[in-house]
C-alpha cells in the first residue's frame, strides 16, 4: 500500500490544544506505554476530522492496526468533547455581544436502518435527505460560540432550541438575537424577518410587505449573514459533512469540532 505526504488546514495551535488534553487524560489513566505518543495520535485525530480519512487509510499512513485506530480516535474524539463549552458558559460570552445570531443547520448521516419509525425521525421533510439538527450561536463577525447537542433532523429548529433550553436562556439573560422566521414566536428578544399577511384564507391571496418592511428585512440580512459562516466552519471538517458513525456519535464530533475551531 503506498503511503503520501498530505497537509490540512488546521492549526497548530489546535494541535497543541488536543496533545496537551491527550497528555493530561493520560497521565489520569496512568497508561504507561501507548503506540503513539500524544503529539501523534493528536495528529491522527484531526486527520480523522479535518479529511475524513479512513480507519483503514489511517492505520496504514501511522503504522499501527485498525482496532487501534479506532480506539485512539473514540478516545481523542472524547477528550475534545469534554472540553466544549457548556450552555452557561456561552451564555456569558454571548452577554458581551452586542447581539448574537441563531441558526439551525442539517449534519447530513447515512440512512439509519433500524426499522422504519426509527429511521423517520432523522429524515428532514426540508432538505430531503437524513441527517441531525445543531443549533448554532455566532456572534456579529461570524465567529462560532456554541453548537448544541444534535438531535433526529425531523425536528423542527423552533422545537429543538426549546428543547435544549435555549430559547428561554437567551429570554432569561435579556440577550439579543437575530434569527430567520423558524424561531418565529421565540420572545421579544428573537428578532425575525417581517413576514407576509394573509389576506383572504379562501383565496390564499397575501398583503405584500410595505417598502419600509422590506428595508427592515434587508438590515436584518445584512446581521443574520454572518451566522453563515459559523455553520461553514463547522462543515468545513469532512467528518461533518455526511456523519457514517452511529448518530447516537454525532453530538460527540460536533463538540469536538467546536473545540477545535475555537482553540484557532
């Protein structure tokens, strides 16, 4: 099998921020002797995430079998996600924005076949494929500060901030927040879009919005854009763009993730 140089675009202080949690989690262990040293495996992780590579494509670039390939990523996926920020902890970076954006996004999986019922709950009527719903904070420059835990895609962005108490923290601590109209009804401090009137239910015929309502739409684009890019940072990591572990792994790679983009 041949083996080739490659690159990503990672930093090294992501590296360093990974091999020092992988050096502390081992000293709690106490392992004595591992086939990688910390640096190495922390290597490994991130071309786990950042490319995608394979377990197969991995074990043969280190030098070191697939089982352990396996274990040293599960491992170093973990020691990542322990780290992410809580809610709280967001929160109180979120209070010294001027505002802050909320956006839903879909993290494509491979169709779950665990019975029908099962499977449906990850299928999202919207975008017409499986995946899971995060629910992700930026600030006004597009900088990530929070990815939630994912949940089945079929929920609705509304249902699933709720459910992670998102809506009412952010009522709670007066923060404000620019969002689309799926959080429509989230308080007064979740500003949407103006949307249309119904005019006539039988003729389905809608009030156009004044000139002055298309222009508030407009500036509310122009701060909304930018969560964009946080949801982009996120995809950015192969691994998220179409998740092929159990689902049930999925909130682990995003925290990971989120990690890693902050220690940037």
């Amino acid at each position: 099998m041949l083996v080739y140089p490659s690159s990503m675009p990672v930093s090294n202080r992501a590296l360093h921020t990974l091999s020092d949690a992988l050096r502390r989690h081992r000293k709690n262990l106490g392992s004595r002797w591992r086939r990688l040293p910390p640096g190495q495996q922390a290597l490994l992780v991130l071309a786990y995430l950042n490319k995608g590579e394979t377990y197969t494509a991995l074990a043969c670039g280190f030098g070191i079998g697939t089982t352990t390939v396996f274990r040293y990523v599960r491992e170093g996926v973990d020691v990542l996600a322990a780290a992410a920020p809580s809610l709280d902890e967001a929160l109180g970076v979120a209070r010294r924005k001027a505002f802050v954006i909320l956006d839903g996004t879909l993290l494509a999986i491979d169709r779950v076949g665990m019975g029908s019922g099962y499977d449906r709950a990850f299928y999202s009527g919207k975008h017409k494929r499986h995946g899971v719903n995060v629910q992700v904070l930026a600030d006004p420059a597009g900088r990530l500060v929070w990815a939630s835990p994912a949940l089945p895609g079929a929920r609705h962005d509304m249902g699933a901030a709720r459910e992670h108490g998102l809506i009412d923290a952010l009522s709670e601590h007066a923060i404000q927040v620019v969002a689309d109209t799926a959080y429509q009804g989230g308080g007064p401090a979740i500003r949407v879009p103006q949307r249309r009137r119904r005019l006539d239910p039988d003729t389905g015929r809608y009030r156009p919005l004044s000139q002055a309502q298309k222009q508030v739409n407009v500036a509310h684009a122009r701060q909304r854009g930018p969560g964009e890019r946080a949801n982009a940072q996120l995809k950015s990591w192969q691994v998220l763009r179409k998740i092929r572990s159990c689902p049930k792994r999925a909130t682990a790679l995003v925290q990971a993730v989120m990690v890693l983009i902050q220690a940037r």
